[in-house]
C-alpha cells in the first residue's frame, strides 16, 4: 500500500498544485485588496468624520471576520476528515468567491446609511467562515500527495498562491489609484478587484471537481471504514499539540499580515509615501516573496522543521525592529529593503506553518485538527494585526510599537514550536502502526 500512495506522478502532482493554489489565491486575494484599500473603504462605509476613527472601524471590521474562522474550520475540518478533502475544498472556494463578488456590488454608506457597515460586517463574516476551512484543506490536499522528503517545497507553492495574490491585489490597486480620478476611483473604482472574484472562483471550482481524493484520505477510509468524530478525536488526543503549534503559527499570523496587510498602510501614515508609492514598495516585496518561497521549502526539507522555526524566530527577532525604521524613514528605497526583511521571515514561517500543519496530526483528524490550530492563531494574532498596530501606535505616540509587539510573539513562538518534535520526512498516511506512532507521539511528547 505505501508503494501505491507515495506513486503520484509528477502530471497529477502539478494538478493537485494548481488545484490548491487557485482556490488559496481567491480567499487572499480579497483579504489583501481590503487591506491595500482600506483608506478607501473606510470613506464608502463608514460615516464621513475624523478619518483615523473610519479607518479602525475598517480595521475592526478586517478582525471580526477572523472571529468566524475557527468556526469555519472546525465545520468543514470535520467534513473534510468524513466526507474528503476534495468535496469541502470545492465548497469553501464557491462560498468565498460569492461572498467576494457581494463586496463589490455593495451600495455605500451615502445609498443606504448604516446598513452599509452592517452588510459589509455579515459579508466579511461569510468570508471568514468559508476562508476557516480552505487553507488547511489545500495544505492537507497537496501534502497528501506529496513525496515525503520534498513535502516543504511541494508545500511552499501554497504560500506561493498566497503571495502571489497579495502582490495581484497590489498591482491591481496601484492601477488603479495611477490611472482614475479620485472621484472615479471612489465611485466604482475600488469595486473591480472585489468582482474579479466571480470568474476566478468559477475557474478554480472547475479544476477542483476535476481532481480525485487525496491517497492517504482513500487509504485511511478504507482501513477504518466506521464512522468516527473528528473533533472529539482531536481534542482528546491532539490539545497539547495544538497549542504549541498554534504558538508558533501565532508568529506566522502576525508577520505575514504585517507584512502584506499592515506596512502598506504604515508606509503612508509613519513613511510619508502616497497611496500609490506604499503600493509599488508591496507590490515589490511581495513578488520578491513569492520567488524564494521553494527555496525557503527546499531549505525547510534540509535542515528540518525544527531548525527553520529556529532560524525563523531568531530572524524575526532581530530584523523587525531595522525593518520599521527603514519603512518609517520616507525614503522610497529604504522602505523597499525594510520591507524585504521583513518579507524573508514571513515567508520562512508561512512556509513551515504548510508542512507543519499537516504533518502534527494524522490523517483521520487532519483536516479537523490543522484547521482549528491555524484558525485560532489567525483569529488572535493574524486578523488584528493591523487594529492592533493602529492602537499600540495611537497608545505609545511610538510608530515603532508594533515591532515591539512582532518581536514578544517572536519569542512565544519558539518557546511553543521548539517544544514539537522533528515531522520532516515522517509519513502522513497512517498505513501502518509505526506511522500511527510517529504522529500520535506528536501528542504526548
């Protein structure tokens, strides 16, 4: 049977790639745009007043969808780990992609008053709640696929799609903002990225229900063919686990939407640069980012998992606090070179978290257990990023605040992925006792 699982050919490997990447790049695709538009949003959305106020209802709004992710996740993870991978990943891109698509058909505050926070609030929220279940999907999709000792690059086309679909965003904003008015672009300008959503969610279903389920998810259901609680199977036999995971994906949450969501914002507040200038400097950044995501997971399946958190944390640590000072400095280059700084750490780290979320649990509770670690993480640390930003600078008068707050979580992230033993190589598809043991040692170490 392990001959059989691990032979999945390099035609089928590309698809499965492609199939994972689409529906990955959809769901950031609208949370980037609502980032890289936020100054814009909080003027159609909300009441016309002291700008800052606006701006943090926009970015609470940004955090409360983040609240119905562990839902999502702990919906469609036990779904995934009853039903397969396949089904739910085919549900949460249509979800995503439909509720995107309302955002931009949205009448504004001066149409129709306060039902437009309120609708905008409930739409976000559907995001949120699909978005719970497709990261860990697509993560548990293709690892299943994956070669053992290759699965960290195989992995990092994931965050591949997830930058790739920031720095979209980010070129779609900076044409726009380059080539409308001001009036025209808060007229119906702001709307097109949202409804670019509609044919890309048709596409990526398409190429969803094409695909087969995952090897190791066919295996395990054949081998256990009753019926079982993924949940209650995760909390019982994975807790510890996933809390040291979740702090180390607490680090993950925080530098990547600092990185993508937040310094575009900050570039304009703390850096003095334009709108459009703040988006050519992520745009920049976030190809860079895309680029040395495989290499960031040949790396990862070289030295392993436990070395690359190491190396993660410590370079977070010690580049955020000159990555913010260079942003924060006006200069166009400088803030380009800080972003990158703090783009090599993100891109460590998201690409460790995708090995990682997959190889801690086993197959049976997979879906359930990857979903509910990394949601949490993302609730907490990763959709108040930017709120929090915005207060501790507001709290302190230091814009230098929030890489204070980077570098404390830096630090309880290695303290909780440091205390997880090596996965790196281990098999994920439990078609025999040692492999059950590999993975259920996870959860009494």
């Amino acid at each position: 049977m392990t001959a059989a699982i691990s032979g999945v050919d390099a035609a089928t490997l590309r698809k499965v790639i492609a199939a994972a990447a689409i529906g990955n790049f959809v769901e950031w695709f609208d949370f980037a745009v609502y980032g890289f538009l936020a100054t814009t949003i909080a003027q159609q959305f909300f009441s016309a007043g002291d700008p800052s106020v606006a701006l943090l209802k926009t970015f609470a709004v940004f955090a409360v969808a983040f609240a119905f992710r562990p839902l999502g996740g702990v919906v469609f993870g036990m779904l995934g780990d009853r039903l397969g991978r396949k089904r739910i990943l085919a549900l949460t891109i249509l979800m995503m992609a439909g509720a995107t698509t309302l955002i931009g058909i949205l009448p504004p505050y001066g149409a129709i008053g306060l039902w437009a926070p309120v609708l905008l609030t409930l739409i976000r929220c559907v995001q949120g709640f699909s978005a719970g279940g497709e990261y860990a999907g697509a993560c548990a999709y293709l690892m299943e696929h994956a070669p053992r000792h290759k699965r960290a690059w195989y992995g990092s086309f994931v965050p591949v799609s997830t930058f790739s679909a920031f720095a979209a965003a980010a070129v779609l904003a900076y044409a726009l903002e380059t080539s409308l008015s001001s009036a025209d672009m808060a007229s119906w300008g702001w709307r097109v990225p949202f409804l670019i959503a509609a044919p890309l969610g048709i596409i990526g279903l398409y190429m969803r229900r094409r695909l087969d389920e995952t090897p190791a998810f066919q295996a395990v259901t054949q081998e256990h063919a009753e019926s079982h609680s993924p949940l209650k199977e995760t909390l019982r036999n994975h807790g510890r686990a996933i809390v040291c995971l979740g702090a180390f994906v607490s680090l993950t949450a925080l530098s990547f939407y600092t990185f993508t969501t937040y310094f575009a914002t900050y570039l304009q507040v703390a850096g003095g640069l334009s709108r459009a200038g703040a988006l050519l400097v992520s745009v920049i950044a976030l190809v860079f980012a895309a680029l040395i995501c495989p290499l960031a997971g040949a790396f990862s399946d070289r030295v392993g998992r436990r070395m690359t958190m190491l190396c993660t944390g410590l370079l977070l640590i010690v580049a955020v606090y000159p990555a913010f000072l260079m942003a924060r400095s006006g200069s166009f280059a400088a803030a380009i070179g800080g972003v990158m700084l703090l783009a090599i750490g993100a891109v460590l780290s998201g690409v460790v978290t995708a090995a990682l979320l997959s190889e801690t649990f086993p197959t049976r509770t997979r879906y359930t257990a990857s979903a509910i670690t990394y949601n949490l993480a993302y609730t907490i640390f990763g959709g108040t990023a930017p709120l929090m930003a915005t207060w501790l600078i507001g709290l302190t008068g230091s814009t230098l605040a929030p890489a204070f707050y980077l570098i404390v979580i830096a630090v309880m992230a290695l303290v909780g992925g440091l205390s997880l033993p090596e996965t790196a190589g281990i098999s994920l598809h439990g078609e025999n006792d040692s492999a059950e043991a590999d993975i259920s040692r996870l959860a009494r170490a």
